[in-house]
C-alpha cells in the first residue's frame, strides 16, 4: 500500500509540473515561437523632422552630406514581455528644389501702343556704343539707354519733344553738359528739380530733366508723367521720372557722350498742337 501511494504522488508531482512548465510557455509565447518558428520583427515606427528644407525625399539609404536621422521607437505591436526588438536607423536626404533666375528683358510700349521686349545684348543703334559710358535717346521707342562698357545696364522711359515743326527733339550727338540743378523754366510756372543742358535749339535750349512741375504747397503737380515711355510730349528736351532723374544724378552723366537719334513719325506743321 505505502509503494502504491508513493507511485501515486510522484505521477501526480510530474503532471503538475508539466503542465505548469506549458503554461508558462504559452504565456510568456517561448512555446509558440519553438512551434511556429516565428521570428518576424517589426520595423520601427520613423519620426522625421525637417526645418529648413523645401522638399523631403526618402530614399533608400545612402551617404549623404546633408541628412536627418530618425528617432528610434520601439514597435507598439511587440508584446509587452517580449524582449526589445532590434532598431534600425533610416537617413532622410533633404533636397532643395532651386528657383530658376528670371531672365533679364525690357518691355517698352511703342507710340502706337503694341509692346516692344528688347533684350539688353541686342544693339538698338546702327552702330554699337564705344568703351566706357554711353547715352542713347531712342526717340522712337521714347527710352533713354545707358551704357557702361557696351553692356546696357538701366532703361529709362523719356518723353522727348512733341512732335510739331516748333517743338520735336532734333538728333544730334555731343556731350552731357553742366549740370543746371534745380530751377523754374522761363515764362512759366513750371519747375524742374534735376536739369543737365545738352546744345541750344531754336527756340530755347535743349535739356534733360525731370518732368517738371508746379508747386501747390507741400504738393507737386507733374507734368503728362503719363507720357513717359508712350509718346513724346515735352517743348524739346528730354523729360525723364524724378526717381530716374535722382538715379542719373548720382551716376553723373556730365561730360559723357550722348546720341539722340532721329524720330521717324510725322512732324506736323508749328502752331498746329493742342493748346494745354
């Protein structure tokens, strides 16, 4: 009876132990990887942050001089009692995606009002502009050219004279002379704040300026600045906006060589235009 009883317990000890030791494999899933052989890990979650770049590319892994890394994050499907799955780093290449320069053009309007786009390396006289600084006066694209070294570097629009027998621009070449400042023109009302003189002409001398105007206390009223650029409007002279003018004043045009070339639309007769 003792060595039955004996038997008994030590069966019974075994199948405890037994079944505990499966419970406890297919709790903590020890047994289930044996089994299944399951060792998939899965990837990490990838955290990126980009602060000065336009576009973000990803790319698979490669050197880059410029890259972010990610953060590492453990998967949130793993099982809590699972040890930690192995992490991997990604670099993320930020790109810049460059702007294309504007290309440099010149849109002036022509007298009968259709737009004329120059480009600056096209020469608009029969002949070319000499070494070093150069004036052109287009009368018929009304646009004052100015030239530093054959290379075109400002377009002013101008209104050059109306184009009557006793008030068209006549051409001409010669040199910017004297710079005349500020002062109020003759048998007028009108004043002009930048004045350089050019030669005399028939009936006054032949000027650059800005476009004049008349006082009215803290006020300026200008003169047809609608003209610039469209039509010739002035007496004669080379009307230029004050902004130009205070720019040609500070690049000094005294002394530089200028030429005004001919205008090729009708001259009407003297005392035939508009009276103001």
């Amino acid at each position: 009876m003792k060595v039955e009883w004996k038997r008994r317990v030590i069966v019974a000890s075994l199948a405890l132990v037994t079944f505990g030791v499966w419970g406890f494999g297919i709790q903590s899933g020890i047994l289930w990887n044996l089994l299944a052989g399951n060792r998939t890990i899965a990837q990490p979650m990838i955290t990126v942050e980009a602060t000065s770049s336009k576009e973000v590319q990803v790319p698979a892994p490669e050197p880059s001089a410029t890259r972010i890394s990610s953060a590492r994050v453990p998967s949130p499907t793993a099982p809590a009692t699972r040890p930690p799955a192995a992490t991997t780093t990604q670099h993320v290449v930020a790109t810049h995606t460059p702007t294309p320069s504007p290309q440099l053009t010149l849109t002036l309007p022509k007298r009968d009002g259709a737009l004329s786009t120059l480009s600056p390396n096209i020469a608009l006289t029969l002949t070319p502009p000499p070494e070093g600084r150069y004036l052109v006066v287009d009368q018929d694209r009304q646009a004052m050219l100015v030239y530093e070294d054959s290379h075109l570097i400002r377009v002013i629009p101008v209104s050059t004279g109306a184009p009557y027998e006793d008030s068209f621009t006549p051409a001409w070449r010669g040199v910017v002379g004297p710079f005349w400042g500020k002062a109020r023109f003759r048998n007028s009302d009108l004043w002009a704040d930048y004045i350089w003189y050019l030669f005399p002409g028939a009936t006054g001398s032949i000027l650059i300026h800005s476009v004049p105007y008349v006082p009215n206390g803290d006020e300026k009223i200008y003169d047809r600045l609608d003209a610039l650029g469209v039509e010739p409007a002035s007496k004669g002279c080379v009307r230029i906006a004050p902004k130009d003018a205070e720019w040609l004043a500070a690049w000094n045009p005294v002394g530089v060589p200028i030429e005004i070339t001919p205008y090729h639309g009708v001259i009407k007769p003297a005392g035939t235009a508009p009276q103001n």
